[in-house]
C-alpha cells in the first residue's frame, strides 16, 4: 500500500550563486546545481565596497524581494513563487541619493529627482527582480536599483546589476520562491 498523493511537489532553490568570469569581470556565470548560465554583470565587476554609479555588482547574498514584469511584452504573469506585480509606465526608482525615497520605487515623472524608469523601452526590465541590496536599512550613496534583469544583447555590462537572457531567467523564475538567495562574489 503506497502514500497517499498530496498533489504536485513544487521545488524552488535555496541559494544560487553569481561567479564572475576568469579573465572578464564584466560577465559572469549563475551556478544552479550543477547548471551552470552565462550572466552580465557591472562594469566594475563584482565589489566589496559598493558606492551609487560605481558600476559594480555587490558582493554578498541577497534574499529575492520579489519583482515586476511589463504585462504588454509579456501577456502572461511569469511563473514563480515570489511576489510580482505589472509594472506601468508612471515606474520608477529613485537613485538620487539626497533624496528620502533613495533605493525604492517611485512614480514618475518625479521633478528634480533623479530615477530610473521602470518601463523601459530596450525590455531589460521586462522581468525584473529586487536583489534586497542596500534596503534595510538604506544607506545614502552606497548603491541603489540593483536586480536580477534580462541582459543586453552579447551580455553587454550592467550598471551593477546580475542579467540573464530572457529565456533562461523565465525559467529560471519558475524555480525562485520567498527562502531563495542570490550569493554574489
């Protein structure tokens, strides 16, 4: 006599790691078992001392906030266990760091503030997750907007964020849940 059936087993990970390139510290690789996912990374590579505008991708593990997905290039809400919601044209972020609403989401247009849209029109925020980097608490200059996005074409430098070809981050959301985390470095 077998187990009763509790339905479909649904694994998500627990840490995946980011490892930067030998010889390139712009690009990188995403270790998820034993798979391994060509990745874009800062221009400044992966830092220990991350400062706003230095280019670099952090050093450290981060817990996965949740994220957003631009719902008129994507029709239908990726798959995962982590919190997403529609982005919409009026999306921002504040990465002035003078400002009281530094490293968190604004709306737009936000007058003599900089931020960055939300809803750009190059699709790499298409899918975008909040890497939890310099939110509790927020410290002033020490780096803002850093997520896991979709990746420029040839896995062109980020600005200091981890990017992924949209193919392989759709699937990989699809194993990302609330106990997952982003060891970087």
């Amino acid at each position: 006599m077998g187990r009763p059936s509790r339905g479909p087993v649904r694994l998500t990970l627990g840490d995946i790691r980011v490892r930067a390139l030998v010889g390139d510290r712009r690009r990188g690789q995403l270790l998820v078992g034993p798979a391994v996912i060509p990745c874009a990374l800062g221009a400044g590579g992966i830092v220990g001392d991350k400062r706003e505008g230095d280019g670099g991708s952090p050093r450290g593990r981060f817990r996965l906030r949740g994220g957003a997905y631009r719902p008129d290039h994507l029709k239908i809400r990726p798959r995962t266990l982590l919190p997403l919601r529609a982005t919409r044209p009026d999306d921002g972020w504040c990465d002035e760091s003078r400002d009281r609403r530094y490293n968190r989401p604004i709306r737009l247009p936000a007058p003599g503030v900089s931020a960055e849209s939300m809803w750009r029109g190059d699709g790499l925020y298409d899918v975008v997750i909040d890497l939890d980097y310099n939110r509790a608490p927020i410290r002033k200059g020490r780096g803002s907007a850093i997520f896991l996005h979709i990746a420029r074409d040839g896995y062109r430098p980020t600005e200091g964020c981890v990017a992924l070809a949209r193919a392989d981050l759709l699937r990989l959301l699809r194993r990302l849940g609330p106990r997952t985390h982003l060891r970087i470095g």
